[in-house]
C-alpha cells in the first residue's frame, strides 16, 4: 500500500532532518516517518501472515511452538530483545463425541465434520485440525428432547417461559451470535437444560438467501462450517485463580474448579449450519416468532419440546500444557521504568488468518517499522515491550498468567495497553479504550490514509456523516485488554478492521480467505499497524503523557444518568456518584490546563533545562489515575475482576458493562424486589461513587 503523506508533512520532515544537524531531532519526525511508505511493507505482511498460518496451531501443540519460534525469530531479526515466557497451565482436548437424533421417522447420525472443498491446499495438514469440540465442555452424556432456544439469552430463556414451554430436562439447540457461547451453555444449565448442542445459522453466517454461495467461491461460511470456541466463563487458567501458572504453583482440584462456577455443568457441541437445520426440522410445537427464524429459504423454526430427541456425548481430556508467550522489548533512553505494552495472541482453533494472525502479522509489522526508525536515529522515551500471547482462545490465558506473574511491577509501572486480536477481517475501522485515551485515538487516526479511500482519513471514514466516530469501552471479556483494565486498572485501546466475519473459528479461517476476501492487497493490515504503531510512539515519546481524563468524566457522566433513569421508581440515590463525578471533572480540567502550561513552555526547540521531576511526577497521577477505578475486594461474586467502572456483563462475557457491580445489583434486585437486594444497589452506587473521589484525588495529587 502507498501510504500518502501530505505536502505540509514533507516539508517538515526535510526541515527537520536538516534541523538535526545542530538539534537533536524532535521525536514528532520519527512519528511521521512511521508511515513513510518507505517504512511499510505489504509483501512482508503477506509473507508473515502465510508463514503463520501453513498449519493449524491449538495452543499446547507442537504447530503452535514453531509458531511462537516464528515470531521469536523474526522480532530477534529486527534487532530486538526478545524471548519466551513460558506457563503451565490447564487445557482441555477432545477424546471421542457424537451427536444422534431419533425423530418419528428416522435415527440420524451426524459426521461432526468440516468438509474439505475441491482445491483445498490445506487439504494435506486439514487431518491436524482438532475435531469440533468447545474446550472446557464437561464430559458426559444428555439425552433429551430438543428445545429450540434462539441465542441463548437470558431473554430468550424468558421468553420460553412465558410461552409455557418447559425446558428442564430437555438438549437446547441454540445458534451462535450477540452472546458468548460459554454463557448460552450457563444460560441452558440454568434453566434446567441437561445439554446444549450450539450451531451457525445460515441467516447470520451463510449468507442467508443471497444466492451467493460460499467459501471458496464467496465469503460466507460452507454448509458443513462449525465455529469452535471455549465455554469457559473464567478468565486465565481455570486451577490458578488470581495467581500465575509457573511451575510447582500451588492449583485448585477439578471439584474445586468446578464449584468455582465458571466452567459449564452439562455437556454441549458445537454443530454445523446443515445439522441445525436438521435438528431444527425436528422440532415441533409452537412457531418462533419473526426474529426468532432463520432464512427464507429455511425450515420453519418451533419451539419444541421435541419430538426430536437428541442424544449428545462428550469426552474430552484435561492436561497441564506448557504455553509460550513471547516478549520483546525496546528499551526507553529516558524513562525505562515506563511501559507502553503492545499485545495480541497467537493460538488459533485452526489456521486463524483472521483470529489472530492478521493481528500478529500487524504486530510484526509494527516492531519493524520501529526497528528502522531506531536505524534513523529514534530512541523512545519509555521503553515499548511486545507482547505475542498464547492460549488465548482457551479464555485469555497467556495474557492473564504474564499480568499475575508481574502484577505489581505492571501496577506500578505501565503507561497503557494496546490489543490487536483480529486486525482485519473486512472493511471499516473499529476502535474500543478507556475514555481517556479517545482523543489519542481520534489524532492517530486523523494521519493515516483510508486503506479503502485515498480521498480521506481513517478518522473522516470511521466517523461517516457523524461529528465523531463512536468508541467502544473494554468491559467485555473478548480479548487480551481484560486483565490488563479488569484486573490491574491499566489505560487501554483495542483495535480493528472489519467485525463479525463468516467463517469465524472454523477450520475456513485461512491465508485463501484473507487473500480473497479480508484484505486481497494487505493494506488495511498496513493501516491497522499504522495506527497501532502511532499511537504506540505518542505515548512512548510524549513529554507529557496525552491523557485525557475530561472524557473520562463526561463518559461516567452519561452513564450514570442512563442508569438512574432505569431505576428512577426505586428510590436509589445516584447523588453520591453525581458529586464524585463532578469532583473528578474539576480534577481532569486542572490537571489538562497544567498538562498545556507545560507542552507550551517546554516544547521541543526549549532551550532551557527542564524540570523532569516534575514532568515524572504529572505523568505519575495520569498513569496512576485509571488504578484508582479498582478496588481490592473486586466485584461481588467476581472478585478477579476488580475495575468498577469496565467489566463483563454477568450473562455475556463478550458485553461491556458501565459499572458492574450497580448493573448486577440492580439484576439481582429486579428478580428478588426486596428492601434488602434494593439496599444492596444503594451500597454499590456509594461503592463506585468513592472509586471515582479516589481518582480525583490521583489525579489533583494533593493529599486531604
């Protein structure tokens, strides 16, 4: 991809390269340069991805090894330390499963199958493809009448309910989509379900009645497709709990675990768009509503109770596996003990060209950029480590290990985190961070070109006819950002091009797809890295770190009045939280007009010294700040994840939800409607409501 620069940026690029001659060079000429076309590479990108993605690569497999030596090989060639951290940690693997239906006419067996198409050139390693299994799924047998239950949602659950239809006893078939599938398993064992069979359905991942076929010849997900995935609730290595998975660690015993209530109570299997459908046809009694059917061209979806009666059984295998993440580091000239991390995962359930490799080939391409840059002369301020993480798949594993394993240092010493998982699946650029990163975001985006449109800007793209682009929060559970926000309060970004795609988790998810269909030129993989690297660099290099805590502010703001307003009747007093966030709003807009009355009086052609002490200690309360937003005891219930203000929704770790802890309250009084449960919310509003005082005075950085 050529990457455009402006005539203006050219001019100062050659004004400051000839300023360097009697100057030190300002750190906003590397920052241009970055995306220099000089400096990018689609063919390396491309290269990368196909050497990542020749073999499928579980994590604890000896493929996902070679792939970490990649990786290691490759970042060592840029001339940057680099090794691999190793955990032992608990996976899970399938031994034997199958899926039987007897209906009034017929006993159907299913293959379980993804097929190989006509040309395959994976065809020859397709045999170390894991058969489709959900890892964590309990072993066991069910045997019942299906229950056709839509997503899996609490609501839908609900919404059987209030039908008369009574799912205990019964196999729910459930199709993939809008929750995580290890809730739809929790959701099913809930509501008394004794199996969960989970399946792709046509009209979300086939391409409905489109006429357009599918993989190969389109983008859409094959017949025989099965999304694979973990049911696990949890978040890192389900026997080690809040503490690291390094050898001879002490770890909890499989009842243990199991009574910890984030692994599912009932077996389930994850099936194809074809054998939904059969199952589907199966099914009598009443008809699912509109929203509840599939595509035109399909069955009629009912409800049940049966009369079909699935029989599904399961045996997988728990193992300690050994998983590798790998670390490199660039080292700060002037704040080493600062960290600007860089993040994304390796393992895949398959081949993973999108999930995650497109992420790992941007990260590469990000560390070479830099290492050029550091050839030009560029030394980063803070020092910048990168981190390729294993396991993540299993439920955020390599990742949540290294923040526990380093937990303090990482406390004390990290400026943010930036996740990449899938950088490209399509068109259209998404982002997600804490508030106080969005206007960093904005900027970063505001210099790189459109990969699809030479005419503008990522940001004039992303943000449409709109005065500015929507930016997603990190409460969900989907990617590595979690023990990073969640677990330890660390300033974090995470993002990507594209979203929902076809053949997601499938054995589909090769180089072929994204060749044809994700990114056929790599130049959404050059602008993800783009992105990705500037954003990077500012925060490496910056002076003053660009926080930004007024969106932060106004952000709790909106929230907090959404909230109340869904509870007005209930006699709640949101006041301690309007007060609190208003004291923060008065901290953020102090410490920005300090952060400007420094970067006008100390800009880069000063010529006096500068005060570093108490540059530090600025940086410190803005680094510092987003720690506040936790507390020790954690969430109710949930008490690794300790950030009340991000955290996932009770029944779906892919929601993100605006405190947590008011939200579940609030749910568990709903259902209950007693003085005491309605108290308990009171009692997490003030609970919040001191975390945000907490970070006032943080940021203020003045003791009472």
């Amino acid at each position: 991809m050529m990457i455009m620069i402006s005539t203006a940026t050219a001019i100062f690029l050659a004004v400051a390269a000839s300023f360097s001659l009697f100057f030190p060079t300002p750190k906003s000429y590397y920052h241009s340069l970055y995306i220099y076309t000089s400096l990018s590479n689609n063919a390396s990108i491309s290269h990368n991805l196909y050497m990542l993605t020749r073999r499928p690569h579980v994590a604890g497999t000896e493929a996902n090894e070679e792939a970490a030596a990649f990786v290691l090989s490759t970042l060592a060639s840029y001339s940057i330390k680099s090794h691999i951290v190793s955990y032992d940690v608990s996976l899970t693997y399938p031994i034997s499963r199958s899926l039987t239906l007897t209906t009034l006419k017929e006993l159907i067996k299913f293959d379980l199958r993804q097929e190989i198409y006509n040309g395959d050139p994976y065809a020859d390693v397709a045999n170390e493809v894991q058969p489709t299994f959900h890892a964590y799924a309990k072993s066991g047998t069910a045997t019942g009448p299906v229950v056709y239950v839509n997503y899996g949602r609490v609501e839908d659950f609900k919404t059987l309910e209030d039908m008369g239809v009574n799912v205990s006893g019964t196999v729910v078939l459930a199709r993939y989509g809008k929750i995580y599938r290890g809730d739809i398993a929790h959701n099913a064992f809930e509501a008394g379900a004794i199996g969960a069979v989970i399946y792709t359905d046509r009209k979300d991942y086939g391409g409905g009645s489109g006429g357009e076929g599918w993989f190969p010849a389109s983008k859409w997900m094959p017949p025989s497709g099965v999304q694979v995935g973990s049911v696990y609730d949890g978040t890192g290595d389900p026997t080690t709990p809040g503490w690291a998975s390094v050898e001879g660690c002490e770890r909890l015993s499989d009842d243990e675990v199991e009574k910890g209530g984030y692994v599912p109570m009932i077996p389930s299997l994850p099936v194809s768009a074809t054998d939904g459908e059969t199952i589907i046809e199966s099914i009598g009694g009443q008809v699912a509503s509109e929203d509840w059917q599939g595509s035109t061209d399909g069955p009629i979806y009912r409800v049940g109770p049966g009369p079909g009666v699935l029989n599904l059984t399961y045996n997988g295998k728990q193992t300690i596996a050994t998983i590798q993440n790998v670390i490199a580091v660039i080292e700060g000239s002037e704040e080493p003990d600062r960290f600007v991390i860089l993040g994304n995962h390796r393992d895949a359930w398959t081949f993973g060209a999108v999930d995650p490799n497109s992420g790992t080939a941007a990260l590469l391409e990000v560390a070479q950029r830099m290492e050029k840059l550091q050839k030009k002369g560029w030394k980063p301020r803070r020092t910048i480590v990168f981190c390729n993480w294993d396991a993540e798949e299993y439920g955020l594993i390599g990742s949540t290990e290294w923040v526990e394993d380093n937990r303090e240092l990482l406390a004390s010493r990290a400026v943010a985190y930036l996740n990449v998982d899938c950088a490209v699946s399509g068109p259209g650029f998404h982002a997600s961070a804490t508030p106080q990163l969005d206007e960093l975001l904005k900027q970063a985006t505001q210099q790189v070109q459109d990969p699809d449109n030479s005419s503008q800007t990522i940001y004039e793209s992303w943000a449409g006819s709109g005065n500015s682009p929507e930016i997603g929060r990190l409460g969900g559970a989907g990617s590595d950002y979690a023990a990073f926000v969640q677990h330890i309060g660390v300033a974090s970004a995470d993002f990507f091009y594209g979203g929902a795609y076809p053949v997601y988790h499938s054995m589909y998810d090769d180089f072929v797809w994204m060749k044809n269909f994700g990114d056929p030129m790599f130049q959404r993989h050059i602008a993800a890295a783009s992105v990705w690297g500037l954003v990077a660099l500012r925060l490496a290099d910056e002076e003053i770190l660009p926080f930004n805590y007024l969106s932060y502010a106004y952000e709790l703001q909106k929230c907090a009045k959404n909230l109340e307003d869904g509870i007005s009747d209930k006699g709640i007093n949101f006041e301690p939280l309007f007060k609190s966030i208003e004291e923060l709003t008065k901290a953020a807009t102090k410490i920005q007009n300090e952060a400007i009355r420094k970067n006008r009086g100390w800009g880069w052609a000063s010529m006096w010294k500068k005060d570093q002490v108490r540059v530090r200690e600025l940086n410190d309360r803005l680094m510092m700040a987003e720690r506040a937003f936790t507390d020790q005891d954690g969430l109710s219930g949930r008490p690794w994840y300790k950030h009340l203000i991000y955290a996932p929704s009770k029944h779906n770790d892919y929601g993100s939800n605006s405190f947590p802890g008011i939200d579940d309250a609030t749910e568990t009084a709903k259902s209950l409607n007693t003085s005491e449960s309605w108290h308990y919310v009171q009692h997490e509003v003030w609970r919040v409501s001191r975390a945000v005082r907490h970070v006032s005075r943080v940021l203020n950085g003045e003791l009472t």
